[in-house]
C-alpha cells in the first residue's frame, strides 16, 4: 500500500500570526509531499515493503535493504515527523499543559518553564536542519533531544511524544534567520490536548516494561 499524504487538519492561515499560510502551504504541500512521493518511490523496488508503516521501517532501520536505507530514513522520517507535526499544533493553542503531561514536565524539568528553555536551546542549537524534541525512553522517563535532518527518535528506541522543526523552510519566510524568534513564538500553536495524547500512548506501550524492572 502507498504512504499518503495527509491532509492539513486546518486552513492553511489557521496559525498565522505564528506560522504565516504561505510557509503553511509550501511546507505541507511541496515538502511533505515530497518525502511521500520518494519514500514510495524507494519502496517501489522492495515491494516486500510495501505492508509496513513508515514507523515500522524506522524503527528498524538496519533491516531496511541498503539500496534505500537511505532514502527510508530521510523520506520515511520526514513523511512520520510531519504528520506528528500538524497535529500537534492548532489554531487558538499555547498556553501552559494540563493533565499527564503537565506532571511529567513537572517532575524531570522542575517546572514548564525550565522546559521549555531546555526545548528551545535544544532547537536553536541543532546544527543545520533538524527537529527538538521531547521524547520518552524505554524505562518510561522524558528527555529533550535534537536529531539532525529528518532522524526520527524512533529510530534510536525512543518515543517522539512532540517535536518541533527546525529546518529553515518551516519559519525562513516569516521569521528570516530568527531561529530563536520561532521556537519562542512556536508555543503558542502547541495543541496540548495531542501531546498529551502522545504522551499517554507512550506511558501505555511501556507499562508493561517498567512493571518488570
């Protein structure tokens, strides 16, 4: 079966002044269309393939044949880390977390504001293009990470709960070379209710993990 492209699940302008509907457009139309069009590309000469999720083949990578391992991660990664991405955003979002993820924030990072801190300087400080992340790891804590280029945590036997791009085609047209500029504005478009959906998902996959150790 053939990787999809889904649909924006808002208008385009729907998070301006945040995200402008011109970087909206183009980032979901042109970029994320593109890594669907050649991860199915790639996949076409592996049609063994075809039944696995994208975050099947990125959670294995190294069973992935050689010829297109390459392009499975770059492609497969982008098509996986932008589908999170729209979700997690909505119009009339931001403000602080509530519920499961709220506590988490709370415990590891002391408060959300230290968090958020923590995410941003992750972001800015990714060399080149790349995403920050809050990701769970195996033994069910949180971290903040950065991963170059479309990397997903994934791959690295984490759980990517949020993230946030910062390649230049997501905030170049509004915000120039103000990297920081939109990882601070980007708040204000969080959709926590997803997150905190992630993060449930995440504690639930693992509890069975953690009640043996």
């Amino acid at each position: 079966m053939a990787h999809e492209l889904p649909p924006l699940p808002y208008d385009y302008s729907a998070l301006e002044p945040t995200i402008d509907a011109q970087t909206m457009k183009l980032h979901h139309d042109m970029h994320h269309a593109a890594y669907v069009k050649n991860l199915n590309a790639a996949l076409e000469k592996h049609p063994n393939l075809h039944s696995k999720s994208a975050e099947d083949l990125l959670r294995d990578l190294s069973s992935v044949p050689e010829d297109i391992r390459g392009a499975v991660r770059n492609n497969g990664g982008g098509h996986v880390n932008h589908t999170m991405f729209w979700k997690i955003m909505k119009p009339q979002g931001g403000g602080e977390p509530a519920g499961k993820i709220a506590e988490a924030i709370n415990k590891t990072f002391g408060s959300f504001k230290d968090f958020q801190a923590k995410f941003n300087d992750a972001g800015a400080k990714q060399f080149g293009s790349g995403w920050a992340w809050l990701a769970g790891k195996p033994n069910g804590e949180i971290q903040v990470i950065s991963t170059p280029n479309q990397d997903n945590p994934i791959s690295q036997g984490l759980f990517p709960i949020m993230g946030n791009d910062v390649w230049e085609h997501a905030y170049y047209l509004k915000y120039n070379n103000r990297r920081p500029e939109y990882l601070a504005a980007w708040w204000n478009v969080v959709n926590w209710d997803e997150v905190n959906r992630r993060y449930e998902a995440f504690k639930s996959a693992h509890e069975p993990a953690m009640a043996g150790k």
